[in-house]
C-alpha cells in the first residue's frame, strides 16, 4: 500500500510538506511584527508571540483531542473548521484595518 504507516517514503513526504509549510508560515508571521513595534522592543515582541503562540497551540490541540476522543472525529473536525473560519474572518479585519 503506498500510504500505509509502514511506508517511510509517505512519511518522509509528510515531513518535508509539513517544514516547508512552517518555514514560510513562520517567517512571514516572524517578518510582521517588526512592522508593528519600536525597534527597542522587538525582542520583547517576538518572545510574546513565540508565548502566546505556542500557549494556543497547546490549548487547542488539548481540546481537539478531547473532542475526538470523548465525541468522535467528525466534532473534532467541526471545531477546527470553525476556528479556522474565526482566524480568516479576523485576518481580513486586520488587514483591512491595518492595509498591509
């Protein structure tokens, strides 16, 4: 099968996909917040959203696994799509606020 679990091939494609997708998402989120603050503070900048980030992340992965395991994939699912909506909505409102 070639997309079986056993298959090292499909999981080093995985990886590669998954880092190349944090190398530009990162850096283009990492490259805006400079725009945004005093150069005196730009450590203090990106050291607060490495924390906030990685906080949501864990939160939120804890949740989605709650979900999926006390109710099923399909709620689970169902929560990260209308996140996902919520954060689209919000960067449209950024954007349109900020006119990056």
């Amino acid at each position: 099968m070639a997309f079986s679990a056993d298959n090292y091939a499909y999981a080093f494609v995985l990886a590669a996909v998954f880092g190349l997708y944090l190398g530009i998402s990162e850096t283009v989120q990492r490259a805006v917040i400079p725009k945004y603050v005093s150069p005196e503070l730009r450590g203090t900048a990106n050291g607060l959203y490495s924390l906030v980030s990685g906080v949501c992340f864990f939160v939120s992965n804890i949740t989605f696994g709650f979900l999926w395991d006390t109710y099923g994939v399909n709620l689970a699912a169902l929560y990260s799509l209308c996140l996902s909506l919520i954060a689209i909505i919000g960067m449209a409102i950024f954007i349109k606020k900020y006119k990056l």
